[in-house]
C-alpha cells in the first residue's frame, strides 16, 4: 500500500490525472476477471495448486491500483472540477458515494456468490468497473495544468463528450467545424 501511495504521488505528476484514473480502472477489472477466471476453473475441477498465487497476486495487484488511480485521484478531480465555495459538497458527496458502494458490495457480496458463484461475482464486480472505465473515459476531463475557467468551459461545451476525448495539453477552446465532424480542442 505504501509503495501504490508513493508511485500514485510521483506518477500524477508524470502521467495526468485522466490517463491514472482509465489504467487504474482497467487494472483493477482485469484483476476481478483474474480472480474470476480462477475461481472458475476450480469451479470446473481444474487443479489449480499452480497458480494458488493468482487471486493473492491480483488482489495486490488490485488493491495498488486503487491506492495508484481512483481511490486517490477520484477525490482530487472532484475538487478541481468545481467552484471553491462548492468544493466541500462535493467531497462530502464523494465520501457519502464511497461510504453506499463500499456498504453494498459487502452487502451483495454472499447473495451474488450464492447465485452465481465466486467466480460469477467477481465478474460481476469486474462488469461494473468496465462500466466505470467507460464513464471516465466519455465524461472525466484531465484538469492537469489547468485552470478552473477552463475545465469549466469544457464541461459546459455543446460538445462536452468529443471534449474530453480530443482534448490536448495546453489548448483551450473547442473548435468545432473540426475536419471529419469531429471536434478538437485547439489554442487561439
């Protein structure tokens, strides 16, 4: 954990904070599609003593992905996204959002399992996450070096969508009689 938290510092900087939170959420539904793979194979009767390290190893691996993306940069994007004087509803909000998922995936966790067994509930987990990656990738803008005029201009754009997918460092307006009918930021 330690060691996810002292990358995550170092590899916002490097990296933005849009590309961590995508590779965060696609780290952590490849681990739950691990886990699940595992658990479905001994489900088949497969011996699996072999790779006994699997769900351990993905579970790590799982668990510096939060510490890496999402668990940190979710509550910084969230600030940098709004006004000032809105700043702590928002982090309320995401702790009070964070709080609900964390009561009912542990709620839904044996019902899921006694339904579809370990491994269908850890594709289930991993189903919800692709989700999330996808919303993250239609809806989260990088606000890297960004100013808050700006990030809020992106966000009120016709175009908000295409936006956020060609949006490049260092421009900030939306043109948008872009070749090909797509939209593309670019500096004035």
């Amino acid at each position: 954990m330690i060691v996810g938290s002292l990358f995550s510092y170092m590899a916002v900087e490097k990296c933005g904070r849009r590309i961590l939170l995508l590779v965060s959420d696609l780290v952590i539904t490849m681990c739950l599609i691990a886990v699940g793979i595992y658990f479905y194979l001994q489900c088949l009767g497969c011996n699996m003593e072999v790779f006994g390290w699997l769900p351990i190893a993905s579970m790590c691996l799982y668990v510096m992905s939060i510490l890496l993306g999402i668990g940190i940069l979710a509550f910084t994007i969230g600030t940098e996204m709004v006004h000032p004087n809105y700043r702590s509803l928002v982090q309320t909000t995401n702790v009070m959002f964070l709080s609900i998922t964390c009561f009912v995936t542990t709620f839904t966790y044996t019902p899921l399992v006694n339904v579809t067994g370990d491994h269908g509930c850890f594709w289930f987990y991993a189903a919800c996450c692709a989700i999330g990656t996808v919303c993250i990738l239609l809806t989260v803008p990088d606000t890297k070096n960004r100013c808050l005029e700006d990030i809020l201009d992106q966000l009120n754009s016709d175009n908000y969508i295409r936006s956020v997918l060609y949006y490049k460092e260092g421009t900030n307006n939306l043109e948008k009689n872009a070749p090909s009918g797509k939209a593309r930021l670019t500096s004035e």
